[in-house]
C-alpha cells in the first residue's frame, strides 16, 4: 500500500466533487427539510417477505450520520455506515484536490485489491445477516 500526495487535474476529481455536493444536499436536506424524508418509500422487498434487503437501513444511516447520531448509523446498517464514511472521505479529498491541485492517492498493490475485493464481497452478506437478526430479535 502506497499512500502519497499526487497532482490531479480538475476532471480527474468530478468524482468525488459529486459525492460531495450529493452529501451536502443529504445533510441540508436532513437538517431543515425532514419532512421530504416521508417521501422515500418503504421497502418493497421488506413488504412482502418480512424480512430486510441487503440494503435496508441505509436511508436510516445516512439520516443519522447526518445527524452525526454514529452509534445510531452503524445499528440501522454498518456496512452503509462504513460506505458512507468512505465516501466523505473521498469527497473531501476531492475537494482539496480541487482546491489546492494536489490530494492524496492511495495505490494497492495486486494482492492488495484482491483482499479488499474479498472483504467487500464477504461484507454485504454478513451485514445481511446483521440486519436480518437485529429484526429477528426485535
């Protein structure tokens, strides 16, 4: 793993620079608009079998860390939480690139994104599994 500051062009970071206009709307949205979040349906798959999808409680996740509520946000979904944070992370080195041209770059090795192919493909079940207990003992 191979961590270091690096030039970007503008174009090299839109990317990034969506997520975080996509995250600053979620924020301003959670913040002084609540009432839009009674628009979002349910979730069709959790209306007809009775049990979560893998991604329920990201809808939740993202309200809470927008409320800065994190315990909250890793209950209702911790992979979704983790996704998140991820994201801000990117969004604000995105940012800075666009600010100052340079950012940090973050370069894997071969094994290195196998491994972490790995984690993400055995993750989204077990979150899964997660949100199907959290109901189960409910």
């Amino acid at each position: 793993m191979n961590l270091h500051f690096r030039s970007r062009k503008f174009f090299e970071l839109q990317a990034g620079l969506a997520l975080l206009i996509i995250g600053v709307l979620g924020f301003l949205i959670v913040q002084f608009c609540p009432a839009l979040l009674t628009f979002i349906p349910p979730c069709m798959f959790r209306l007809l079998t009775g049990i979560p999808c893998p991604a329920c409680g990201a809808t939740s996740a993202g309200v809470y860390l927008s409320k800065l509520e994190i315990g909250m946000a890793f209950a209702a979904s911790p992979l979704f939480t983790l996704l998140y944070m991820a994201m801000i992370v990117v969004a604000i080195n995105s940012l800075v690139g666009a600010v100052w041209g340079k950012n940090l770059s973050l370069q894997l090795s071969d094994g290195e994104r196998k491994t972490v192919r790995y984690i993400a493909l055995v993750a989204v079940p077990l979150n899964w599994l997660y949100l199907v207990i959290a109901v189960l003992l409910r």
